[in-house]
C-alpha cells in the first residue's frame, strides 16, 4: 500500500532539521512498522487516513543538539495550534480539548521521543510553518546574558515602535536575532503572538523604541535586573 506522512508534519520535521541540523534522528518515525510500538490499529502511525496518510510522527530527544522534547511539546500545546490532535512526552499525554497533560499508560513512556498526531481531517495537510519560539531563537551561543541589560531577540520582522502600543508608529524593523540594549520595560498593549502573550515591552535607546517582550530571548515574561520605565 502506498503511503505518506501529513504535510503538516512534514513542515515541523522540516523546521526542526533547519533549526537543530545536528540532531539525532535515532527515536524518529512516522509509519507503523510491525517490530516497533507503533504497530497496533489504532494508532495513528498507520496509514488509515485517506486512506494512505499517516497522521503522526516521533522526533528524538536530544538535548545536547538542542531538541529538548519537554520543551517542544510544552510549547506545541501553548500554541493551540488547531493541527495538533494529541502529545506524548515523558509519560504524559495531552489532548487538542484541554491541552492540558495527563498520564500516560502506554508501553512506551516517550522519553527517548515525543510523539505528536494531527487532526485526520484536512487540516493535516495544511502545511504553513509551525509557530514555536523554539524553532525561531537564535542559534545556541549567540544569546546575550541579561547583564547590563544586554539581551538577544529572536524572530523576523520584529517591529521597534515609538510606544508600548500596537498602534504606536513603528520606527525600527529587526529582520532577524539581534543584539539590543533594553535600558529600561513598562507595561503597555497585551501582545498575542507566537503561542504567547505578554503585556510587557522593553524599552532599547539605540532603536529609539520598544520591542515587546515576547521577542526578547529570555524565558522570563518580565526581564530580571531591568527597571521600570
Ligand atoms: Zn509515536
């Protein structure tokens, strides 16, 4: 019988070789393979879709080339991405009605990979990039280290505007991962975006502006050591 994986998991697989070229691929799969757990007829690993579209895929953990699968499952769920129908990592399961985890009972306790399904409807097929932090932050070693407020965003086409406002005229754009100076952070408009939110915006004198803090590659929604605007 022939068969193929989702588009949709094609493009995660996609992003996460780009963002992780080093990574083990050991834990990887996609279609149920009878000498392995996925075989079994529920699972989503066999091409019962379409039919002839396997609607899951496993990617290894590998920390030490930055594929942390806590992570990325944490952030799969914050993303309420309506592809997603289910995760498994680390003995925990979470389900596209609550993303909430739950245990997980099955044979295989998915900490060597973490398991994702999408829906099986064609949603699946849908294959715009996913949106994670993750996939987007700034290689390993170019981070900044908060000191004296220095600090490295992540993401493209980040805009630097004259306020904390969205509609606040935009008077910088970052193109890509770069290295600012926040001198001070306020509160301002509620920015949505990347699977997060965050009312907080850091204030850099060199762009004459403010960048969201969302964008400030730093896992702290207010940042440590910087003051009040
Ligand atoms: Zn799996």
């Amino acid at each position: 019988m022939s068969w193929r994986v989702a588009n949709s998991l094609e493009t995660l697989r996609r992003q996460i070789d780009a963002r992780f070229p080093a990574r083990s691929v050991a834990a990887d799969g996609s279609i149920g393979d009878a000498a392995h757990e996925k075989r079994g007829r529920d699972s989503d690993h066999n091409p019962w879709y379409g039919p002839g579209i396997v609607t899951a895929r496993d990617f290894t953990h590998d920390p030490a080339h930055g594929l942390d699968i806590q992570q990325m499952a944490d952030q799969l769920l914050d993303s309420r991405d309506p592809r997603i129908k289910y995760v498994i990592a680390n003995r925990r399961i979470a389900v596209n009605t609550s993303w909430q985890w739950g245990p997980y009972e099955g044979a295989n306790p998915h900490e060597a990979h973490f398991h994702l399904s999408v829906v099986a409807d064609p949603r699946c097929d849908e294959s715009q990039n996913w949106s994670l932090p993750i996939l987007d932050e700034a290689p390993d070693g170019g981070g900044g280290d908060g000191s004296a407020g220095n600090f490295v965003t992540w993401g493209t086409g980040v805009n630097v505007r004259a306020q904390p406002r969205l509609d606040a005229p935009v008077v910088a754009v970052l193109s890509g991962p770069t290295r600012v100076t926040v001198s001070c952070q306020t509160r301002g408009d509620m920015v949505n975006t990347a699977g997060r939110s965050n009312d907080a915006w850091a204030f850099v004198p060199d762009l004459g502006g403010y960048v969201t803090n969302i964008f400030i590659d730093h896992p702290d929604a207010w940042l440590p050591g910087i003051g009040e605007c």
